[in-house]
C-alpha cells in the first residue's frame, strides 16, 4: 500500500502563479514607448498609436512608457484627454485610479519597449509567469 501511494505522489504536478511586477524586470536599454495625444474629436492615439501622424514612438532611456487617461465622472467612457508617453524618471502614479468631482484620471506605466499601447483602463504592469514543477 505505501508503495502504491509513493508511485501516485510522484506523478503530481503543482501549477504556480507568479506575478512578477515589471519594474523589477529588467528593462530594454533602447526602451521605446508610444507618444501621442488623443483629444475629443480625434481618438486616433486611443484606438491605433501606429497610425498616429508625425513622431510617434520615443526613445525612453531607463525610463517609463505611460498612459494618462481623463473621463468625465457623469459620463463615464467620455474621454476628456488620453496621452501616451515616456517618463524618465519614476512617475509619482505607477498603476493608479484617481477620482475628484468630476473627473477620473487612469495612471499606468510600463517597462518594455512599445508597452503602453492598451486603452488605459486595466493594468498590464506585471507579468504573470505559469510554473510547472513535477
């Protein structure tokens, strides 16, 4: 019986979830990010970066690709303002939501090159490693 038990143990996989925050990751040393401004009228730097006229990717040397995104609290998904970005030094809101009175605000930065490329609303600064072990 003990040998029946050893043989169904040794074939039992563990299946981690790890999440590994990206700044902590090592970053690209010639990092580039999406910069463009997207306003009412003109969702362009929203919905399609790449398609944005003039200069649209920077060089962001050991910095921070970001996205600022601005709607209106009564109506929500009303984009006042949306920016894409590099920060070279650590920005004060890393993966934040802030809410006054009449406006809600979406923070998000990242560390690989052409990163901040999402519509602002979720946070895409980890990445999630799956681990198989036997």
């Amino acid at each position: 019986m003990k040998y029946y038990q050893l043989i169904t143990y040794s074939y039992l996989v563990l299946l981690l979830i790890v999440d590994i925050p990206n700044e902590t990751q090592g970053q690209l040393p010639d990092l580039q990010c999406y910069s463009c401004v997207s306003l009412p009228g003109d969702n362009t730097c929203l919905t399609n970066p790449e398609r944005v006229t003039g200069p649209k990717i920077v060089n962001c040397e050991n910095g921070w690709c970001t996205i600022i995104r601005q709607e209106l609290t009564d109506t929500p998904g009303e984009i006042i303002s949306f920016l894409r970005g590099c920060e070279k030094s650590k920005p004060l809101y890393l993966d934040n939501v802030i809410e006054d009175a009449h406006h809600v605000f979406y923070f998000r930065t990242c560390r690989t090159s052409r990163c901040n490329k999402g519509d602002g609303l979720r946070c895409k600064n980890s990445t999630q490693l799956l681990l198989f072990l036997i």
